[in-house]
C-alpha cells in the first residue's frame, strides 16, 4: 500500500495553468470565439486619465460571462470560485498567484461605465455577428416570445399606488431612485408637476412593490400572484441562436412594443432582415402584423381576436363585409354602416338601424341593445391577410420552429438559474436578460464551431 511522503511546503513549482486546463473544457471552447480585445478602446472616454488605475474592464467581463455561463447567481460566490479553480483562472487570464477583484467592483462598474457605454449590448451583439459570419444564423425564419421572471422582491411588501409615499431620492434604494426619475420624466413629457405619492407620471398601477417599484403584480392562471419581469428573446430558427434579447416590465402591450424595436435593432445593426415571423396570438395585434407586413416580413402569428361570442348570439364572422361599399351585412340582409368616428384611434365601428333592428325577428339572437355594432380594426385588410396564412405549409412550420424560443427560456431557467432575477430595478433586468442570452449565445457558438486542437503555451 503506497503512501504519500511529501508535505504542501515546496517553495518552488514548474507549473503552466495551460497544461491542467482539459482540451476539451467548455472554457476553452468558449474562449476560442469570444474576443474583448476591443473593449479597453470602447470604455476609453469613459476612464479618467489621472488618478489610481481600475480593475482591467475585460478581466471584470470575463468574470461575469463565467458567472452566466455556469449559473453562478453570486458575484461574492463567482470571486470565490475563480479563486481556487484552475480553468477559471486560465480564462480569465489570471496566473496562480494573481488576487482576485473584491465583488463589489462588479456592482459600479455595472451601474456606471457600463451601462453609460452600453457595453454588454455590443458584446452581445459582436456575438451575435460572429454567430453569422459562422453560418448560423440564416434570416429565413425569426420566432419571438416572451418569458415571466420573478422579481427579487417580497410580495408581501406592497402599497397602492394611490396611497404610496416615496422617500426623498438621495435616501432611497437605486430600484426606487430609478423608478422616481422616470415617472417624473414622464410627467415633464405630458406637462405635467409631480404631486407625490404613487400619482408620479400618470402613473395607474394599482399596486406597486415597495423593493422594485417598476415589476409589474401579475395575476396569471398557472403561476404564483407576484411581481415579474419579462424576458424577450429574437431567435432564429436555424440553430436557435438568439439574435436579441430585452427584459421590460411584465405588460402584454410592452411586448408587442419591444418585438418592433428587435427587429428593427436587429435589421439596422446586424444587416439581417428574416423572410418570416412566428409568434404566438399576443403579437397578433392589428399595429404589429401591418409594421412587419410594410417592411416586406410575412407574419405567421395567430391574429389576436376577441369577437367570438359564447352567448349563443350571433358573432362578428356571421356579418358579412361589402368592401365596395364599406358596409357589413347583418344575417337578416341589413347593412351596418359607418359614421366616419374612430374609437381608441384604431376602431371603426359599424352600427345598424335601431328603426330595422327594433323589427327584426333575429334581433333576439343577435343583441340586446337597440341595434348591433360591429366593430372593425383600421388594419383589418391586413389582419385578414394574416389570417389567409393560417394553414399553409410555411405556417405550420413556423408553430413546429416556434417551440426553440421556448427551449431558450427552458433553460435560461434550468440551466442558467434565471427564474428569479438577482437585480432590482428595470435597467437590472435588462442586463440579467442581455447577459444570460449572451451565455446561451457563446455555449451555442462554441460548441457547433469549436475544433479540438492540443493546448499550446500561452505567452505571458
């Protein structure tokens, strides 16, 4: 039976970190795609020429790509871990005997140089060009989604909007000083003066978390009641990669608003433009289908439509529309006119004769009111058009494609551990969502391009 005989006591070692690291180490993978040599002449104007130097700015990226890559929700946890593992510290160009930064570096730079430059945005998008210049992204077909993520917040610490007092700023948390700068800014857009409590800006929510003022209280079947976040993501269907990513309050309108914004993000920075959209009936609003249909996008979303009646009355598809003559024809063969009022901007409704409708025999199955209304959306024309596409072949595989952008948030939650978010405030979640996307993006990236090669010595 052997036994070992030497102490920990050498006082020198012949040691290459590049020689412990395996050849096969998904930081090496990683590592073979993603270039930061670029960031030091990016975050230069936002450096004083004077004065003691930082913390190196790639050193810090590095560090939280770990994080995200291997679900490390801890930056106090992610200096520990760097600190004694070897292929951590091999890719963070980080020799054995090197001091890891203090975890609070993470936190300013974050919250100053980086978002003032909006450096992760350009990381993720470089990795997103790399991504096509490699052939995986194709353009053919986009899917979009969006996902809930809980906020990092007590639900039980709410207050209503109408009774809510907010500390001065200087006193408050940077979620609440966030929050309180853009409810006033949007008061000085409206002309408005800021009157206190929970009335800042308009604001309508009827209940507000005192931790995070901007998650939204979300009440869906299926979920727990609590305050979320919602996370976009723009895939391509090819292999999956995302192409972009945004965290926005958890708001059904908000994600029809931000998918406009992706896509035209993606077409000017990126130069991609896809053929065809999927997406589920959320992005089926009239608004959103005619901006994809002008910029020459077919869209393969189920239109949103709320007219079917289950009162056993008669619904909006038992009226025909005369396009010549701009009527609907009610069951009975009388017309439903339009007055020339657009309701909301956006509806056109069409009424009938209360004289004809007070003597119909259908009017029991078709409304209680003294005549019917029918209305009818300003895109109407295209909301049929999209609706002629339900069906086809090209359709239906969009649904089947669809389903990767829900393999994304799989597992951005599984396997990245973003189920709950770790920052507090809007301007957290976005770059929670933009850093997890770009995990994804590089382990993608990495693995479908990366040949094994025998490790070489790195020059000091």
């Amino acid at each position: 039976m052997g036994r070992r005989t030497t102490g920990q006591g050498q006082l020198f070692y012949a040691f290459a970190l590049d020689e412990v690291v395996p050849s096969d180490h998904l930081v090496r993978k990683i590592d073979a795609v993603l270039d930061l040599s670029w960031v030091h002449d990016e975050l230069a104007p936002y450096y004083s020429q004077t004065g003691r130097p930082s913390i190196d700015p790639e050193l810090m990226l590095r560090m939280l790509i770990l994080g995200y890559v291997f679900a490390i929700r801890s930056e106090r946890q992610l200096c520990a871990e760097v600190q004694v593992n070897l292929a951590y510290r091999w890719f963070c160009r980080l020799t054995i005997e090197e001091a890891i930064p203090n975890h609070s570096v993470f936190s300013r730079a974050r919250h100053e140089r980086f978002r003032e430059s909006d450096l992760l945005r350009s990381v993720f998008e470089r990795i997103v060009a790399d991504s096509i210049a490699a052939g995986l992204v194709s353009a053919d077909g986009f899917s979009i989604d969006a996902s809930l993520i809980a906020a990092d917040v007590n639900k039980k610490k709410h207050v209503s909007s109408e009774t809510a007092e907010w500390p001065d700023p200087v006193q408050a948390s940077r979620a609440v000083r966030e929050y309180i700068a853009v409810i006033d800014a949007a008061a000085n857009q409206q002309g408005e003066r800021k009157s206190g409590g929970g009335s800042h800006g308009g604001e309508t929510r009827k209940v507000i978390s005192e931790t995070d003022p901007q998650a939204t209280w979300t009440a869906r079947k299926g979920i727990d009641t609590t305050f979320y976040y919602d996370a976009n993501y723009l895939i391509d269907n090819r292999h999956g990669i995302i192409v972009d990513a945004e965290g926005t309050r958890a708001n059904r309108r908000e994600e029809t608003a931000i998918a406009e914004t992706m896509i035209a993000r993606v077409m000017s920075r990126l130069g991609v433009k896809p053929h065809r959209l999927a997406g589920d009936t959320a992005y089926g609003t009239g608004r959103l289908l005619k901006w994809l249909v002008e910029r020459g996008i077919t869209p393969h979303v189920p239109v949103w439509d709320k007219s079917t009646r289950k009162d056993g009355k008669f619904s909006k598809a038992d009226f025909t529309y005369d396009r010549e003559r701009n009527v609907y024809i009610c069951p009975a063969g009388r017309e439903l006119t339009h007055s020339g009022v657009v309701d909301q901007g956006r509806i056109l409704p069409y009424r009938a004769s209360a004289f004809y409708c007070a003597r119909c025999d259908l009017k029991p199955r078709c409304t209680t009111a003294a005549s019917r209304k029918i209305s009818r959306d300003i895109d109407e024309d295209v909301r049929d058009y999209v609706r002629s596409l339900d069906g086809t072949e090209a359709f239906e595989q969009s649904r089947v494609e669809r389903k990767k952008v829900e393999m994304r948030f799989a597992h951005m939650k599984r396997i990245h551990k973003l189920d709950r978010l770790r920052l507090r405030g809007l301007t957290g979640a976005k770059d929670e969502v933009l850093l997890t996307a770009l995990a994804q993006n590089l382990k993608r990236l990495a693995t479908l391009t990366w040949q094994p090669m025998e490790p070489t010595l790195r020059a000091a």
